[in-house]
C-alpha cells in the first residue's frame, strides 16, 4: 500500500526545505521530504572537507524570506565555513518546524508519473512506496559526484575520498595526502591542509585563476548596518544579475587607461571575493576578449610574484580564458612555497594508474600515499536526475529524454514531466543560489495554487517553450566567454557528457522577469487538464 501526499520533495537542502515551507505553511498541502543523507542541509551536510567555505558573503548567503530570522541570526565573518552554514540550515529546520516531515536517510530510487491517476508513484531506496499529486526535484545541481574512472582506483590500500562526501573522522595530520582536483573545492583543501600534513602532491589538471577571498572577522556595528539596510540589500540582490549582493560594473575595460584598469583590479585583489573580480571591476570581464585577456594578465603577474619557484609558477599559471566560475581563496598560490608541498602536472605527466601505495605518473615516478583526496568536482546540474529511475508520461525516462543535454521550460518544469518542479534544474540561473532557490520555489507555489484553486489536474510545460527556453539561453551563452573554457558549467569536466548549455547566463534580475511575465501572461508555455 503506497502512503499519499499532495506533495513529495526530494532533498533536504536550501531547495528542499523552502519547498516544504512554502507548500505546508502557504498552500496547507500535505508533503514528505526524503533526502539520502543522515541531517538536512544538502550541500553542506556532505562537504565537510577542511576549508570548505562560501564564497558567497555572509549576508547574502541565507534565505530572505524570513525577516525576523535575517534580524535574529548573527554572524561574525565576511564568509560562512561548512559548520556554520550546517548550523543555520539546521536552526532553520527548528525554526520552521520541518523536522516532522523530512524522512532522512532515504534515497529515492523510483518515481514514475502514471497517467491512469495523474500522480507520481514513489519508491524509496527501502522499498517503500508512496503517491504524491506533486513532486518537487530539490536534488542539487553540485551534489552529485565525479569520481574518475582512473585504472587501480580500487587498488588503494589507503583512505581514498571524495568531498562532496567528507567523513568526520578522517584524520590528516602527519599524513601523507595526494589530492586530485585544483577548482573550487580542490584550492579550498590544498590551502587548508597543507601546513597540517607531513606531505601534500597535488595533482593539476588545469591551472586555475584565483584571486584572495578577504575573509576575516566582521564588527558588530557592520553586521547591524547589514541588519538596518537588508530590504534594501534584498531588492538589489533580486534585481543583480549576479545576486552577490555587490552592484555589478558598467565600465567597459577598453573606456579607461591603462593605470586606471590596474589601479581597479588591485583593489579588487585587495578586497577579495570571485565574483567580485569578475563582474564588480569592468561590465565586459566575461564578454570581451580584450577585457578578459586584462583580467587574466593581472592574475598571471600576481602567480609570478607569489611563488618563489619560476618552474612552479609555470605551472600554475592558466594559458586558457578567466571563464570558469571565478575562484577565490585563503593563499593558495604562496601554498606551493611550502616545503612540504608538490606540484605534478597531469596534463604534462598524466597519472598512469593508482597503486596499492599510492599514484603512479607517467614518468614511473610512484607518489607513496596514506590518503588519496578527490576534489574532482560534480556531474553538476543533471547528474543526480540521471542517478534514479525518474519517468515522465508514456514512461518515459529523463535519462533517455536528456540523452543529448537536458532541457527544461524556464529551469523548473520539464515537458512531458507533469507536475513536476524542479528546483535549480537545467537552464536556471547561474548566481547566488539562495535568492534564485527562493525565486523559483515562490514563483511554482503560485503556479501551483493557481492549479488547486481552479481545479487541474496537471500542470506540464509543452515542448516549443521548453526548445524557445533552451535556444534563448544558448544564444545568451553563446554572447559569453564561457563556452570557450572546459568547466562543468557546459558539461565539460565528465568524460562523455554533453557539452551543452545548462545555465541562463542573463542574471537573477532578467531571470525574474521572465518569471513574472510567464505567470502575467496567464501561465504562457503551459498546458493544464
Ligand atoms: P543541495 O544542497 O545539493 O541538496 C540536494 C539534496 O538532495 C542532497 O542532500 C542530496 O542528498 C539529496 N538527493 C539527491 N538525490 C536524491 C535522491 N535520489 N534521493 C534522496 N535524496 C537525494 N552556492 C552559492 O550560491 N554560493 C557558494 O558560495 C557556494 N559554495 C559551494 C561550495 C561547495 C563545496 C558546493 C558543493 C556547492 C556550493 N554552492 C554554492 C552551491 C550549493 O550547492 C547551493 O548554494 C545550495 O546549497 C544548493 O541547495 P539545494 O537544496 O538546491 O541542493
Ligand atoms: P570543479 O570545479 O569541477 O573542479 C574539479 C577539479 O578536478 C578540476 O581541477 C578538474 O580539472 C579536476 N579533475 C576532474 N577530473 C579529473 C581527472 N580525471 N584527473 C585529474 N583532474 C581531474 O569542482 P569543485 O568541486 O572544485 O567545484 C565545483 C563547484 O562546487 C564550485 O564552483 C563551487 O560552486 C562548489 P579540470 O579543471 O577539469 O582540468
């Protein structure tokens, strides 16, 4: 016997808990969450690598739709580690009483939308079964795992992990630890780790531009600014394109001089923050190949004068486009004068094969480990869709239906997927993601009353706005710099995957409005029964 729901969301994260929020406390429906993992809060119950860290500030890395919480809830650095972000999902999960309907340590391995009762048919990883009218999709687009296929992996006879599954006791001190993987993640655990343990090799697939983070405490005065001024903040954010809470530049790179490009990007280094160097400095950054060029130039120059070994230094400066998402970071370049640190380069002197004792190069050099990281990152964005059985009508498989990239309607609903909303699904917006979570929670909530109160039963975006939605958002990529570098925000890091689009590159503000005119336009590119 399957137990019913109005509505079932999958995931326990910022997604996830305001989907339930908004559905149970808004719409009064009834709906369980289940997530996999043993606690709430998605992204940051896995992560619990040293140094994992938003890069988001502080104050723009929470929910807005709280006031009394925003005013309540204190913090004390620029920048919220892992723990203290897991601290405020949890208090969250108090705070609006969620725990009763979240089932964790659940995964779900089935849901079928069946056309004979026009409901989705669930099956837990238990064997469990369960109805709902509503599934929501709160899966994480950085969730699920890239684990590379490197010959002998199996072999290792040390601790071998990844970290987007952390475990808590995994001791490093006095070890000695490769790690492979240099992108967000992969800088975050380097820089951390390295005065902690005996010895660390890095092992570099690509060279990356990273500018400082600037994280440090901040004053009480300041925090209680933030608290005076958050309607403010929150309406500028929405309206960002970035949603960084910072106001993105106007200026092109070509309109000002020479000093005055440097005197604004070491300003930009002095203060710290990704975001911040690539969209805060010059308007053209991820645009203009003259501009980007300026901005990859400057990094370079900082490499060259950070690290003290002109063969290290080589190797850690990018030759491609500043056109990944923008890395910042705790001193990762002056980590490589460290003693105790190694730089392998794998694009020169790939790895041949993992050992029993650690990781042999090509050069028949065998790296003798205790503990082998991987920081190589995520099937992001579709990979945890294609990690259990989710069928649309006719049964249809979104594994097969996203065989040549997925698609979506707007990032939330998919043809021939009926009441279905995904949260930061395919073609969403590429930010801050709590603001755009938020945006996309609250605009299907009203979607979906719009459906209860009028009495549909199905809800489905058709297919030519879904293909209008997937050709505007390549033609928006397309005016970008980043097609142009391999990073997961086009499918490049999986081997086999579709190198696509699977972002809207245009920004929360336009993202928004799109929303709102959709919803004006009664519902334009939806179909109901
Ligand atoms: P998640 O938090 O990923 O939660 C998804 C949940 O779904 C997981 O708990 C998972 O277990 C569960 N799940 C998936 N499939 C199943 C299944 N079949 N059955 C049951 N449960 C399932 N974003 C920013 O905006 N700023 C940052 O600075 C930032 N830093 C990041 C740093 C790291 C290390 C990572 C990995 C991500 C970072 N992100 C950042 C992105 C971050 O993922 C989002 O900000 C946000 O946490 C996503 O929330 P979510 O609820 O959508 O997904
Ligand atoms: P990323 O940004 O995908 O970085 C993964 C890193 O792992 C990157 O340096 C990859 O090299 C490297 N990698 C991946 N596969 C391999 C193999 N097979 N061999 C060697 N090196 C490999 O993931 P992160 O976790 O750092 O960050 C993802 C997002 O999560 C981040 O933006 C934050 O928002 C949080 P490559 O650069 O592809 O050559």
């Amino acid at each position: 016997m399957a137990t019913h729901h109005d509505v079932i969301v999958i995931g326990a994260g910022f997604g996830g808990m305001y989907a339930l929020k908004k559905f149970r406390d808004d719409l009064g429906l009834n709906v369980r969450v289940f997530d996999k993992a043993g606690g709430v809060g998605g992204t940051w119950y896995w992560n619990r690598y040293p140094g994992a860290l938003s890069d988001t500030e502080s104050f723009v890395y929470c929910y807005s739709c709280d006031r009394d919480l925003l005013q309540e809830w204190d913090f004390d650095t620029r920048y919220l580690n892992q723990p203290q972000i897991l601290r405020y999902l949890e208090h969250v999960a108090d705070r609006w009483k969620l725990r009763p309907d979240i089932q964790l340590n659940t995964g779900i391995a089935a849901a079928h939308f069946n056309e004979a009762d026009n409901l989705w048919h669930v099956q837990t990883d238990n064997g469990e079964r369960h109805t709902a009218k509503y599934l929501v999709t709160a899966l994480g687009l950085l969730s699920a795992t890239n684990l590379p296929n490197i010959k002998g992996i199996e072999t290792f006879q040390g601790d071998l992990v990844h970290t987007g599954a952390w475990p808590d006791d995994l001791e490093l001190a006095g070890k000695r630890v490769g790690i492979v993987g240099t992108g967000s993640t992969g800088t975050q655990v380097i820089t951390a780790i390295a005065p902690e343990v005996d010895h660390l090799t890095v092992f570099q697939r690509s060279a990356q531009y990273t500018v400082p983070v600037g994280n440090g405490p901040v004053s009480k005065e300041y925090v209680a600014q933030v608290k005076k001024d958050y309607d403010a903040i929150w309406a500028q954010v929405r309206e960002s394109a970035v949603a960084f809470g910072f106001e993105e530049s106007d200026v092109p790179y070509a309109s000002v001089s020479p000093e005055t490009r440097q005197a604004i990007f070491e300003r930009a280094w002095q203060k710290g923050g990704g975001f911040r160097f690539m969209f805060e400095t010059f308007a053209d950054i991820a645009t203009d190949e003259e501009a980007n060029k300026g901005a990859q130039d400057f990094i370079k120059a900082k490499i060259a004068q950070i690290v003290k070994d002109p063969e290290t230094a080589r190797k850690l400066t990018p030759r491609d486009f500043y056109a990944k998402r923008p890395l910042c970071d705790s001193g990762y370049y002056a980590t490589f004068n460290r003693d105790n640190v190694e730089l392998v380069d794998v694009k020169e002197n790939p790895i041949a094969e993992i050992t029993a004792k650690g990781v042999r190069t090509s050069d028949g050099v065998e790296h003798e480990l205790d503990t082998l990281i991987f920081a190589t990152g995520f099937d992001a964005v579709d990979g945890n869709y294609k990690r259990f059985d989710l069928r649309g009508r006719d049964g249809l498989a979104m594994k097969d239906y996203w065989r040549d990239g997925p698609s979506s309607y707007l990032g939330v609903t998919v043809a021939n997927f009926p009441n279905l909303f995904m949260v930061l699904g395919p073609n969403g917006p590429f930010t801050n993601l709590p603001p755009s979570i938020e945006a996309q929670v609250e605009w299907f909530t009203d979607l979906v009353k719009h459906a209860e109160d009028t009495g549909l039963s199905t809800v489905e975006a058709t297919a030519d706005a879904e293909q209008q939605w997937t050709d505007t958002c390549q033609a928006i990529a397309n005016a970008t710099l980043f097609p142009k570098a391999q990073s997961w925000i086009f499918g490049a890091n999986i081997p086999g995957k579709k190198n696509t689009v699977y972002f809207y590159l245009a920004g929360l503000g336009a993202y928004r409005k799109v929303l709102s005119d959709c919803q004006d336009a009664s519902y334009k590119g939806f179909q109901f029964a």
